[in-house]
C-alpha cells in the first residue's frame, strides 16, 4: 500500500511556506471523501497528514493557501491550489508543491 508526502515552498522568498492547511481526498470526478487534514510546519511539511496504506485510485491534495498569504499581507491570484493525481502501485508519492502569489507548479518527487 502506498503513502502519499507533501511539503510547501514559497518560491517568492525563497522559503518553506509554514500553516497552510492541506485536505486530502480520495475519490474522482465531483465525488470527494476528505482522508486527512493538517497544517505544515517550519519546514513547509505536513508530517500529521495520515494517509498509510492507500488503495490504488486518484486522489487529490487541496493547499487552502489565501489564509497564508492574508496573514503576510501579500495579495495572491489563487485562494487554494487543488493538484489531482492517481495511484497505481505501492510506492511512496511525495507531491511537493512550489508556490508564490500568481503562479504554483508540482511534480512527482521522491
């Protein structure tokens, strides 16, 4: 069974991007069953987010990032970035997340 990892950078400064929520889902199409729910730390990461033993299916992350950027009085274009992806094997799936006010970018790290 797979486990999903996250972290946050806000790639504005330069630095891990600290309380922002992130919601795990587990579903598809407009159907969602939240999973877990945690804020990252110092770090950008989220080691709270319980998600050992996933089945294969698509899942998808929701950073609620317009609570961080109100609280460092920065004006941004995205009010939550939601990044959807499936999964079919047992491996471990880290999706970063690098973040700044008007744009984001993903990937599948390890």
């Amino acid at each position: 069974m797979s486990n999903i990892t996250t972290h946050i950078l806000d790639t504005s400064i330069g630095k891990p991007a600290e309380g922002i929520t992130i919601i795990l889902y587990r579903g598809g199409n407009d159907e969602w069953k939240e999973i877990s729910r945690a804020k990252t730390n110092t770090d950008g990461r989220a080691p709270d987010l319980q998600n050992k033993n996933l089945e294969p299916t698509i899942y998808k992350l929701r950073f609620e990032t317009k609570d961080y950027f109100d609280n460092n009085r920065i004006s941004t274009f995205y009010p939550y970035v939601e990044i959807i992806f499936e999964i079919t094997d047992s491996e471990h799936y880290h999706v970063p997340l690098l973040l700044n006010p008007f744009g984001y970018s993903t990937y599948r790290g390890n």
